[in-house]
C-alpha cells in the first residue's frame, strides 16, 4: 500500500473531511476561554486551545473506532471505518490516537500545572466513553462531561482556578451535547437496539424528542443567564435568540425521527455553538 493511500486512511480515520465533531468541542472551548479573558485571550492561548482540541478529537477517533471495531460493522452508518474493514490496524490506530494526544499534551504543557492536570483527566474520560456504552444508560452524558472539560481548562489556563461560572458554563454545554449527541443516537436506533447498545435515544423511547427540546432550552437559558454581567451586550443576547431559531428549525427536522433528518440535525450543531460564540466575541469587541 503507497503512503499517499496510507495517508487516505488515516485522515479519514480521524474524521478530517468531516470538522463538525471538533467543531463542536471548539466553539463552547472558545467562548469560555472569551469569558475567562473578558474578550481576545491572546494568540498563544488562543493556538493551544484551537490546536489541542482538533489533536484530542482526532485522538477521540482512534480510541472510538478501535473500542466500537466489533459493533461498527453491523451499523449502516460505521461499517466502512477503517478500523472496522481492516484497512487500518488497531494497532495502527492507537498509535495514531497516542502521538496526537501527546502533541496535544505538548501543546498544553505550555500553560500552567493546573490546566496540565485536568488535561490529564479529560483524556481518562475520552478513554473511558466508549465503554459506556456498554453499561451506562445514557452514555451521552459520559460524552457530555468529556465535550466540556475546555471550558474549566480555559479559566485555569487565563486565571488558575475554576469560578462558579465556569461550573454553570459547563451545565449549560452538557445540556447541549445531551441535545446533539442524542440526535445522533437516533440515527442508530435501530442497530443499536439489535447490537444490545446503551443511547440516551433508546433509553428515552419516545421522549426522545421533547428531552431534545428541554436540553436545547436548558443550553441557552443557562448560557444567557450564566455570564450575565455588563461586558455582555445586545450582541450576546441577539445571539441566543438566533440560536434558539436554529433550535426550532431542528425539532422540524427530527420530529418524525427519520435517519436523515436526524443525522442532518446533528452535523449542523456546530452552528449553535459558532452563533453563540460569535455573539459573546462580538459584544466583548463592542464593549
């Protein structure tokens, strides 16, 4: 096999045709590393914090699709992973997965020991989630706590502590991931439920929906109240009311629970996030 193929394979195994996953973790990282630094944190933290959350997703990948291999393969969706056909081997995988999150490391050890030690504790928690699956029956908050350890890291890298704020930041995120992670979870209902998998999606039956809803509302109600404070401005507030749109236009995509409404619902989360992000920069800019 040539290199460039090689290489094929390895991108695709860390997801990188497709950025909405890391998306994901970047934006809340972003507006709580805003909120700790009362606008632009600098370009060093800003590098760290961008460039370690596409190393730690990438890695995420690795760990996931070598956990997931054995299941994958009966899911419509995963089946073709490169982990799951053999076209990667799991031990290639994990090396992978090992050199990313050590430049991720890297890349955080040039900040201070506090942060360094929850970067060590998110990494455990990236470990151990997709073996909640197994066992857990809404594995999505697993993911959740996982999705949400840059917001805490971004107050200690700007202050070294992590306030109340941070802590409410951090509800209202999970909150978010329980809302699209569940969406996701209802793309694979089906085999899953054949598989004997745990999802919040099939733990929820047919309250999957309107759980969806409350977590959305739940996400925005926290995050606009949260950092309530004069620094936020018409910016950060018309924001939310944007977000809350895009909410309204994903109940009409996943109300009648198809495959493709669902999976559409979920790749376009990112966009909550950016809005939210855009509004809390842009009122700290206007302030």
């Amino acid at each position: 096999m040539n290199t460039r193929h090689k290489l094929a394979l390895y991108l695709d195994l860390i997801r990188w045709s497709r950025p909405a996953g890391w998306l994901l973790l970047l934006w809340p990282t972003l507006s709580a590393l805003w909120i700790a630094a009362g606008g632009f944190p600098g370009w060093h933290l800003f590098l760290v914090f961008t460039l370690g959350t596409i190393l730690m997703r990438s890695a995420g990948c690795c760990i996931n699709d070598v956990a997931d291999r054995e299941f994958d393969r009966h899911v419509k969706r995963t089946a073709q992973r490169p982990v799951t056909t053999g076209a990667v081997s799991v031990k290639e995988a994990l090396v992978l997965g090992a050199v990313l999150a050590l430049l991720a490391l890297a890349l955080v050890l040039t900040t201070n020991a506090a942060t360094i030690a929850w970067a060590l504790g998110a990494f455990c928690v990236t470990l151990a989630y997709p073996y909640a699956k197994r066992f857990v029956a809404m594995p999505q908050a697993v993911l959740g706590v996982a999705f949400s350890f840059g917001i805490p890291m971004a107050f200690l890298a700007v202050h070294t502590q992590v306030p109340p704020l941070a802590w409410w930041l951090m509800l209202g995120n999970l909150c978010w991931v329980l809302a699209y992670d569940t969406e996701y979870a209802m793309v694979d209902r089906d085999d899953d439920l054949a598989l004997g998998m745990k999802t919040s999606a099939i733990t929820l039956g047919r309250m999957d929906v309107p759980v969806v809803m409350l977590c959305y509302l739940g996400y925005i109600a926290i995050w606009a109240l949260a950092p309530a404070s004069p620094t936020q401005g018409a910016m950060f507030y018309i924001a939310c009311l944007l977000v809350l749109a895009q909410v309204v236009w994903h109940f009409t995509l996943i109300r009648r629970r198809t495959r493709e409404g669902c999976f559409k619902a979920f790749r376009l989360n990112h966009w909550l996030g950016f809005t939210m992000f855009a509004g809390l920069a842009a009122s700290f800019a206007l302030k």
